[in-house]
C-alpha cells in the first residue's frame, strides 16, 4: 500500500515534469548558451539542470525560447561567441563586470531586435562599434528595442555615425563613457530619440563640437561628455533641456562664456565644466539655481567678481573656482548661508580684502583653499568653530601673525592640513614660550610655513607633532643647528630645510627617521578632500593622497659643515636627497648607494674630497644627479647610470675626468635639483602676471605653436607607481611651463 503512494506520488511528479517541460529550453538556445564560457566562472555556474530555462542567470519565455542573460560580476572570462547572436528573442543581457575580452563580433546584434538592455560594463572587450552594431555588411545602429545600452569601461572603439540612432526610439539611457570612441558625438540625438535621461559619452576620444540639438531632449538629466577634446562653445539650444539635473564637461577644449540662460536649468545640481577654456563672467542670477550643489568650474578663464546671487545657492557642497582670473573683494560676501558648503577652493585667483569671517559660519566645511590670492588679515579664533575643518590652505597670501595663527589652529582637532607658505614675512618663528601648554594639532598631517623668511630656530614644539608625515619650512631665515629631536618624529617622511641659514654639523642622527628607515613604517592613507600640486621635472603632479608623496630630505643651501655620515645608508625608503649649497667635506660615503630608491641625489656646492664611490653605479632609478662643485677627483665610474646625465652634473670639479665630461673640467652650472614643493602648485618665484601671459599666449597661439609646445589641455591622465597600485594625476599643463625660465 505504502509502494503503491509512493508509485503515485513518483508518477504525479513525472507529469508535472512533463508538464514543466513545456515550458523547457529551446534546444537551438541551449546550443547557443553552451557556446557561452559559462565554466569559466568562479564559483561555476549551476547549470546542470537538463532544461537550460533553470539554469542561474538564464530565463526563457513560454515557448521555452531565452530572453534573458543576467550573469554580472561572475568572473566570466573569454570572447563573446557569435552563437549568443542566434538567442534572437533575447531582451535582458547583462554581462557586466567580468572579464570578457576580445572584439564581439561582426553583424552579433543583427538578428537581436527584442533587445531593451545591453549591459556589458566593465569588461576589456573592443571592436569597432559599427561593425558590431551592422547586417549584412552595413552599420544598421542601435534596435528600436533599445532602451538602456551600457558599453562603458571596455575598449570599444570607432565612429558613431548620426544613422546609429535613427532607430533608437527607445532610448533612455546610453553610457558608453571610458572607451575609445572618436569623431564627434553623434547629432540629431534628440530628434530620434527624444526621451532618452542619461547621456555619458566621457573620457572617449570625442572631438569637434558637441552637437546642437540637445534641447530637444525634453526629458533629460544627465549629460557627460568630459575627459574628451571637445571644443569650441557649448550649443545655446542646450538651455532648453529644462530637466537636467547634471551637465558635466570637465577637461575638453570648450571656451566661450557661461551663458546666463543656464540659470533657467532650475533643475541643476551639478555643473562641472573645470579644466576648459571657458571666459567671461558668472552668470548674475546664478543664485537661481538653489538646487545647486557641486559648482566645479576650477581651471578656465573666468573673470570678474563673484555675483552676490552666489549665496543663494545654499545647497551647494562643493564650490571650486581654483585657477581663474576672479577679482574682487572677499570679505563682502557673506558665505554663511552656504550651510551645506564642505569643500571651497577659490584659490590662484586675485581676490583681494581680508579672510572672510562669515566663512566660519559655515559648519559643514571640510577643506578651504584662499591660497595665491592677495588676501591680508589674521586668522581668527572663530575658525575653532569649524569642526570638521580638516584641510586649510592659504598659502601666498598676505597673512599676518603666525603666532596667533598658531596658537589658534592648534585647537582645530580635525586639522589634518596646514598649508600657511608665503605669508608672515620677516616674523618670527613662534617659539615654545609663546606656544604654551602645548598640547594641540592631534592630527596634523602636513604642515607648511615655508617661503615666509621666518626668523628664529627650529622650535621644540614641532617634536610634539607626532602624526606629521611632511613639513617644509624652507626659503626662511631659520638660523641653529638641527635638533636631535627632529629625526624621533614617527610618521616624517618628508622634510625641507632648504634655504635657511642653518648651521653646525650634520647630525647622525638625522639619519634616524623611523619612517624613512623601515619599509613596513606606518603610512595611513588620509583622504585628502582637495588635492595637493607638486611640481616635478617640470610636470605638475596632483596627489590625492600624502602617502603617494615621495620621500624627500632637502637641506640644500644652508650653512651645513662636516662630514655626510655614513649613517645615511640606513634611510633606504628615501627618493630625494638634496644637500648642496652647504659646506660639507670629506668623502661621499659609499654607504649612499644603499639608498637603492633614490631618484634624486644633489651633492652640488660643498667641499666633498676624494673620487666618486663605485658602487653608486647601482643606483639604478636615479634620474637627477649632480656633484657639481666640489673638489672630487679621479674617473667618473663607468655605467649606464653615471654617464647618462650632462656633463654639468660633474662640472666645477678641476680633478674629476672621464666621460661625460669632455675630459678636463668646465665652468660652473647651477643645480638640476628640482625644488619640490607642497602644497598647492608652489610655483616659487613665479610671479602670478606670469602665469597669466603663459596662458595668454597659450590661448592666442593654440593653433600653431600651442600643439608644438604642449598640448593645451587640462587633460589629466591617470599613472600607475610601478611599486604600488596608487593613482597619481598628471596634469601636463606643468609641461607647458618646463620651457620657461622659471625656478623649479
Ligand atoms: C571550458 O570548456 C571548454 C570546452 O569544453 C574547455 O576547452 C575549457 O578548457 C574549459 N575551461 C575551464 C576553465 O574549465
Ligand atoms: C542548481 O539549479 C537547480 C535547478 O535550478 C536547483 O534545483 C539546484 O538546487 C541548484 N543547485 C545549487 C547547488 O544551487
Ligand atoms: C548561429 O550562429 C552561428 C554564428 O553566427 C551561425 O553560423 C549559425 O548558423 C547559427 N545557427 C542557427 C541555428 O541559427
Ligand atoms: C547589470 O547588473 C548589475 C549588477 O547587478 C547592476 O548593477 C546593473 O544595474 C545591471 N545593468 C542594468 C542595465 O540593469
Ligand atoms: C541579409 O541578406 C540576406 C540575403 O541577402 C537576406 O536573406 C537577409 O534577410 C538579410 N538580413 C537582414 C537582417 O537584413
Ligand atoms: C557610466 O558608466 C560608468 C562606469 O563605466 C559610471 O562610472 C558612470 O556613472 C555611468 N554614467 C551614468 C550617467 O550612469
Ligand atoms: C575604465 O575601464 C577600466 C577597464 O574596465 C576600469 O578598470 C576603470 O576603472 C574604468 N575607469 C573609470 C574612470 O571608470
Ligand atoms: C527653446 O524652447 C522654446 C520654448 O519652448 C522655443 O521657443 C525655442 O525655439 C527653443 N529653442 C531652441 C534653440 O530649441
Ligand atoms: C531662459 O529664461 C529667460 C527668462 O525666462 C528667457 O528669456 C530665455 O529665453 C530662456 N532661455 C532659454 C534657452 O530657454
Ligand atoms: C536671494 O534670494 C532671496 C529670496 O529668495 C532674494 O530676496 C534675494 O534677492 C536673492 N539675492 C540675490 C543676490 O539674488
Ligand atoms: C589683480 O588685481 C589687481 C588689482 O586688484 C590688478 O592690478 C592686477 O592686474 C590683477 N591681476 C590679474 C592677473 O588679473
Ligand atoms: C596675534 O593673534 C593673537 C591671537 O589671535 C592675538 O592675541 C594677538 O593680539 C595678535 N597679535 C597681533 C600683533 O595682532
């Protein structure tokens, strides 16, 4: 009796697998699927049922047919058959983020005329986006199906005809950002397909001018086109587009003024137009748009006063305006009804008048950058008001009391950045009887004070700095000698003395710094909420972070005596080292190839004896080297290294032969050292009209001598450190200054 339910129970099962089985895969899109480098994944697919319908990430209609591949992030890996182009019923495809590779296939979309959404982000696949998207030989564009097409971040590449969307009625989003697309961004868009949100076509390979026409897309909200070389003005007709909620344009080649329609975009919270060649005013009535929130117009040519109406965007959180030719006074507007405000850089601008106390007002604020302004005034005790205040550049300014300064910001808990150079002039180092009870800047990261021609001595109070990973106090009047206590701070990885008047010997113990010393120091990653510039080789480099800094000791140009001790083989994590301009003697100890990580050595200007240790042709990454100026003698060391670099970094030594010298010993020739510096672009010396006739040039001679000189361009492209997988940005606007006489 229990056998006989047991066979019923087993027979009702049967049919209603039959009955399922109506519904079981097509077995042309199962031959299709199994085509598919499904066993590629990790952990494997499930796709062990006999009926392909259940097997994960595939769902059929009822006729059994498959209409939907959902498989991302599943580590698939391999090409695109052309088989899956035989799924012809199929209307969901997302394979994105895995690593499929290869190019897809010629006429793949041709049979695929149900598809709504194709995601295939994230993966290296490549090709030429017409072939793909073609039948029978001719590039047919996009299925009228179409709504949402994702292709970013893979290597497609070619030309996106206008006829690519004649068919795309459809259309509500299209990303095909961080490929390799060019010629210009496909026009008459909106008349073909009018409701489509989401437009992202940035960082391609886009040029000419961005099409008119976008008015016509009543509903859209995004639109991105930066990281491109688009040029020329925006399209008037754009102001039309009354929904959008974020136009973003960065570094292109876009110029002519912001048109004071924009402020009819009521709906805008984003507008990002930095690094082009925008000019002219802000549009008065900017206060209009209340919705604002990230105002990024950093890097243009952008003139004339802030309009007041500004103020009125009270939600924004992000106001960039670094890098433009703004004037007027500061400290008229009331900023504090900018309560959301986290982030303000106006630096590099010319902004005149005294610090703007209503800027304490706003309690959100992270990071300030005035710096390279005219501003004068002291900083007041209202700043402790900002709690959250982690990052405060005002460098090159007109600042006064830095002991009150001090004796402030000590309090500001969250100061993670300190950036004060170019201010102070002529005062005196605040010493440890006017910062008493010290016990403040917990968090201190960076401190800068350099550029001021500070007088006094190094003060003890910087000993208590012990989370300071990088201190410049260089170009002041520091005078004594180098405290023992400097070489016990923790974190200190960069330090520049450069161009004081420090004397006595230099001390072993310098040779101490714990992290220059261990490879496994302890170096966290702060977020930096507004970059910093360095200068090097001519190139300005944006770091986003400290610890991507190089570690640097430069002493040059004091009036250091004695020998170089052999300690300092033990600071193997160090990258720069710049010594000249002092009076050491002795010998170059050998000990100096130790620091196997050295990219920069300068020994120049001192009184060094004796020949040039062998063994500093191990030194394999050094690429600026200079002994000029001492008493060396005997053969240059044969390598590859050593005679790689001009003769001028051995000149000035009567003794010293051998190629690269011509064989006897010329005149003098200054450093090659670069001066590095923190903080914002600390162009030392290089005054601000400068920088405003390079760029005037730049502009007027673009077409002829622009190309030949740099390329003119705000573009930033992304490096990777061969020893770490850190990103440091590289603006090659610096380039365009390397053939200036300008100190560096
Ligand atoms: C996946 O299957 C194909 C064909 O059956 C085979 O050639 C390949 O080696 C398999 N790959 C893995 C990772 O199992
Ligand atoms: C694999 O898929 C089948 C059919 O969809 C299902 O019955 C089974 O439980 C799955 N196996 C695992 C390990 O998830
Ligand atoms: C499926 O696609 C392949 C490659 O495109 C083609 O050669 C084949 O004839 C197609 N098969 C069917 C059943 O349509
Ligand atoms: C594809 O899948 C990923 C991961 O689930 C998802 O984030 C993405 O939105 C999907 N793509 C589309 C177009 O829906
Ligand atoms: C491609 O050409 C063949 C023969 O010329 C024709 O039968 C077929 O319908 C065409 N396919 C498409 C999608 O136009
Ligand atoms: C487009 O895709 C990229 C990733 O490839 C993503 O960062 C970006 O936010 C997407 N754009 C839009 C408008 O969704
Ligand atoms: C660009 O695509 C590559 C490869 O898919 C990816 O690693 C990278 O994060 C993407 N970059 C951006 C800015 O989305
Ligand atoms: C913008 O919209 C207005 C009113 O809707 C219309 O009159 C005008 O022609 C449009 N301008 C453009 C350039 O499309
Ligand atoms: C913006 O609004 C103003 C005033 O309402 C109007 O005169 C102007 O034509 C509008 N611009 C566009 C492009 O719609
Ligand atoms: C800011 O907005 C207020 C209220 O909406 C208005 O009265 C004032 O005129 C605006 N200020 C400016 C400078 O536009
Ligand atoms: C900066 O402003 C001052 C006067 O306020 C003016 O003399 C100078 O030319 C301006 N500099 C630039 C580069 O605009
Ligand atoms: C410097 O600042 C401190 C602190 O704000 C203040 O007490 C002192 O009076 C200021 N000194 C001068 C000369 O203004």
């Amino acid at each position: 009796m229990r056998d006989l339910v047991a066979h019923h129970l087993l027979f009702t099962l049967f049919l209603f697998g039959i009955l399922a089985a109506n519904h079981a895969c097509d077995q042309n899109d199962q031959v299709s699927l199994l085509s598919f480098p499904f066993n590629t994944s990790s952990p494997p697919l499930n796709w062990s049922s006999i009926d392909c319908c259940r097997w994960e990430g595939i769902s059929c209609d009822q006729n059994g047919k498959v209409t939907r591949i959902w498989l991302p992030s599943r580590h698939l890996k391999g090409s695109v058959s052309p088989f899956l182009g035989n799924l012809t019923r199929l209307t969901h495809l997302n394979l994105s983020h895995n690593s499929f590779s290869g190019a897809v296939p010629t006429g793949f979309f041709s049979s695929l005329n149900q598809l709504k959404i194709l995601d295939l982000s994230y993966n290296y696949l490549g090709g030429d986006i017409s072939l793909m998207f073609s039948s029978n030989g001719s590039s047919t564009g996009w299925p009228t199906s179409i709504q949402i097409l994702d292709m970013s971040s893979n290597n497609f590449n070619g030309m996106m005809q206008s006829s690519f969307l004649l068919r795309a009625w459809n259309l509500i989003k299209l990303n095909v950002s961080n490929n390799s697309f060019t010629g210009p961004i496909p026009s008459s868009l909106c008349i073909n397909s009018p409701f489509v949100r989401l437009l992202d076509f940035s960082h391609n390979h886009y040029s000419g001018q961005i099409p008119n026409g976008l008015g016509g897309c009543s509903e859209l909200e995004v639109l991105r086109a930066g990281f491109n070389s688009l040029s020329r003005v925006l399209p008037h007709d754009i102001h039309n587009a009354t929904r959008l909620e974020e136009i973003s344009l960065p570094s292109n080649y876009l110029s002519g003024p912001i048109s004071n329609d924009v402020v009819n975009l009521t709906k805008l919270t984003n507008l990002e137009l930095y690094g082009n060649n925008f000019s002219g005013k802000l549009p008065v009535n900017i206060g209009n748009l209340s919705k604002l929130k990230y105002l990024l117009l950093h890097m243009n040519f952008l003139t004339g006063s802030l309009p007041p109406s500004l103020m009125n965007c009270t939600n924004l959180s992000k106001l960039n305006l670094w890098f433009n030719f703004f004037e007027g006074n500061i400290s008229t507007y009331n900023f504090s009804s900018l309560h959301q405000l986290s982030i303000l850089d106006i630096g590099r601008n010319n902004f005149t008048g005294s610090l703007p106390v209503s800027l304490y007002s706003c309690k959100s604020l992270r990071a300030i950058r005035l710096s390279r302004n005219q501003l004068e005034g002291q900083i007041l005790p209202e700043v402790l008001q900002l709690k959250f205040l982690s990052f405060l550049s005002l460098g090159h300014n007109r600042l006064t009391n830095i002991t009150g300064a001090i004796q402030i910001l000590l309090h500001c808990k969250n100061l993670n950045i300190i950036f004060l150079e170019g201010n102070f002039l002529h005062e005196k180092m605040p010493g440890d009887d006017l910062v008493v009870g010290f016990d403040g800047f917990k968090n201190l990261r960076a401190l800068n004070l350099a550029d001021s021609q500070l007088t006094g001595q190094l003060p003890i109070w910087l000993s208590k700095l012990r989370n300071l990973e990088t201190l410049d106090l260089s170009f002041n009047r520091i005078t004594g000698s180098i405290p023992d206590w400097l070489s016990t701070l923790p974190r200190l990885f960069r330090l520049d003395l450069s161009n004081n008047l420090i004397s006595g010997e230099f001390p072993k113990e310098f040779c101490l710094f714990p992290a220059l010393i261990s490879p496994k120091a302890p170096r966290d990653d702060i977020y930096l909420y507004l970059p910093i510039f360095i200068i090097k080789n001519g190139a300005l480099l944006q770091y986003n972070s400290l610890s991507n800094l190089q570690p640097k000791i430069y002493i040059s140009n004091n009036n250091l005596s004695g020998n170089i001790p052999i300690e300092i083989g033990r600071l193997k994590q160090l990258h720069m080292l710049g010594l000249s301009h002092n009076n050491l003697s002795g010998n170059i100890p050998n000990q100096i190839s130790e620091l196997t990580n050295l990219e920069i050595l300068d020994l120049s200007r001192n009184q060094l004896l004796g020949e040039i240790p062998a063994s500093l042709t191990s030194m394999h990454f050094l690429s600026n080297f200079s002994v000029a100026n001492n008493n060396l003698q005997g053969p240059i060391p044969s390598s590859t290294q050593l005679q790689s670099f001009e003769a001028s970094a051995y000149e000035g030594n009567p003794r010293l032969c051998g190629p690269p010298l011509p064989n006897g010993c010329v005149d003098i020739v200054s450093s090659k050292v670069d001066k590095d510096i923190q903080d914002d672009e600390n162009w030392l010396g290089m005054p601000w009209f400068l920088v405003s006739v390079v760029l005037g040039f730049f502009t007027g001679f673009w077409g002829v001598l622009g190309s030949l000189l740099c390329n003119y361009n705000w573009r930033v492209a992304y490096f990777q450190f061969l020893d770490n997988v850190k990103k440091r940005l590289y603006v090659t606007l610096g380039m365009c200054f390397t053939g200036l006489h300008i100190r560096l």
